[in-house]
C-alpha cells in the first residue's frame, strides 16, 4: 500500500523538527510504529537531526529546497510507503501571494490522501482582520498610514491556502471534502501554557478558519491535534544538556482531540491516516 501525507507550514511551524524527532522515535524504536526497512535518502532531515543531538535550535528548511522524504513503515500488520514533502516553509508563503502551484505541488496535492497542516499559534500575525473587530474610520486611517496595509491576517492567509489547495484537487464546494483527510496541528504547544482542547483553543485564537475548515470537511475527516516536537524551547544550559545527554527522541509529546497528552509524538502520523 503507498500513501501519501502532505506536510504543510509556513517557515518556523516546527515541521522540519517533528520529521526528524519523528524519524528518532523510529529508529530508536520508541513508538508503536516501525520502519520496515531502512530509509533511502536523509539529507531532508539530516541538519535537524544534528542540531537537536546538540542541543540546538534547528535551522529552518531553506526556501529553495524541496525534496520528497520517504519513510517506509510499519503499523501493525499493514506496511505504508509514506512520502513526505519535505520543502522551504516560504514556498507555502510564495503560493499564497502569487495563487500559483509548480509542478511538484500540484504533483504532491494530486497524490496525497491526506494533508496535515501545522500551525505555531504563537507566530501568527495580527493584521487587520474584520472577523475580529468592528471596522471604524480610526482602523482605515491605521491601514493606510501602515507600511504592512496588504497584508493577510494569517486566518485569511491559511484558508486562502487550503482554498488553492482544494481547487487543485477538483474539490466541489457544493459538497463537503470527502477525498483529503485535514489534520489541523497546532505546534509548539509548550508555547502556550493551556490546558484547553487543540479544538478550543483555535476556536479561540483563528474562529473563521476553523468555520471555513468545518464548512468544507465532514467531521470524521477533519482532526485538530497539539504538538510539541521538542517539549521545551533550547534556550538553556539546561535544557541544551538533557538533549545532548538523553537523546532528543525523549522529548516532544502530542495532544489529542480529547485533550490527552501523549509522549509518543508518532502518533500524529497514525492519527492521520485514519
């Protein structure tokens, strides 16, 4: 059986992070899933992987860069061939502001059964947004005396994306998406010192994405989960030294829909393909 996931951020959504510590839990044999045989190519994560040994923050994924990363796993009985794109977060940013898809995108939207879409509630920006204020002449006046007058709120800016993205896929908004599975990540939920459920908390924070997301996916075919692919920021000596001591693959954990908090991070895979 091959499947295909699309991994979708924008620059610094912790994607490249949770690849690697991802990778880590398999190789080290710390998840319920395995990997069936051994991995072709590594250079997508190979710098993550060597910054997080160190204890380092990892670089992001430059922009140019776009290979596909395949992992070969094992869940259960059932072997996947699971490919995933592995690009620079600002061609997600470049697909928005020019509402075009190379080749390789659209390749990548064409052959995913599923799409996992990561987003670092605590990076995103707050331009002017109608879905949460009442427009006044003090807002326009704002607007135009700002130098940043045209740019998306980053609700605007994700449903915009998902928008591309279902029309690549012939997606008839007659009807609700019953071709890509949506799971909505909310990263470094460390970050965020909540106890809420990951679906409250985007109620809360980006409410018009998550109607726009609830208006064009069945139920069953739309997930919002918590992650933190490295359980603590490394801006200590101290946490610098668990890393290099312990093994970054003993950090990260992920928040399930109903709020539980689990320490095997691979589960976000599972809970996308089913």
């Amino acid at each position: 059986m091959s499947t295909s996931i699309l991994l979708i951020g924008k620059p610094h959504s912790s994607k490249t992070v949770f690849l690697s510590q991802f990778y880590s839990r398999l190789l080290k044999k710390k998840s319920r899933l395995r990997l069936y045989k051994s991995v072709d190519d590594l250079s997508p994560i190979t710098g993550a992987r060597e910054a997080l040994a160190s204890g380092e923050e990892p670089q992001t994924t430059p922009a140019e860069k776009s290979v596909k990363f395949y992992l070969p796993i094992q869940i259960g009985g059932q072997q996947v061939d699971l490919k995933c794109p592995e690009y620079g977060g600002e061609q997600v940013v470049n697909i928005v502001e020019s509402r075009e898809l190379n080749k390789e995108w659209k390749s990548s939207i064409k052959d995913s059964d599923s799409w996992v879409l990561f987003i670092r509630l605590n990076n995103i920006n707050k331009f002017l947004d109608i879905s949460d204020i009442t427009y006044t002449d003090q807002h326009k006046k704002n607007v135009e005396n700002s130098i940043e007058s045209d740019k998306l709120s980053d609700q605007c800016f994700f449903i915009e994306l998902l928008q591309i993205l279902l029309h690549q896929k012939g997606h008839d908004y007659h009807l609700k998406n019953s071709k890509s599975k949506l799971t909505v990540v909310l990263t470094c939920w460390d970050e965020m010192s909540t106890d809420e459920k990951p679906y409250d908390v985007l109620k809360n924070k980006l409410p018009l994405l998550l109607n726009f997301m609830e208006s064009n996916w069945n139920s069953d075919l739309l997930n919002i989960l918590g992650l933190s692919a490295q359980g603590f920021a490394l801006n200590t000596i101290e946490n610098k030294e668990k890393y290099q001591i312990d093994g970054p693959e003993e950090f990260g954990y992920l928040v399930l829909a109903n709020g539980e908090k689990v320490d095997d991070l691979t589960q976000l895979i599972e809970e996308a393909l089913l």
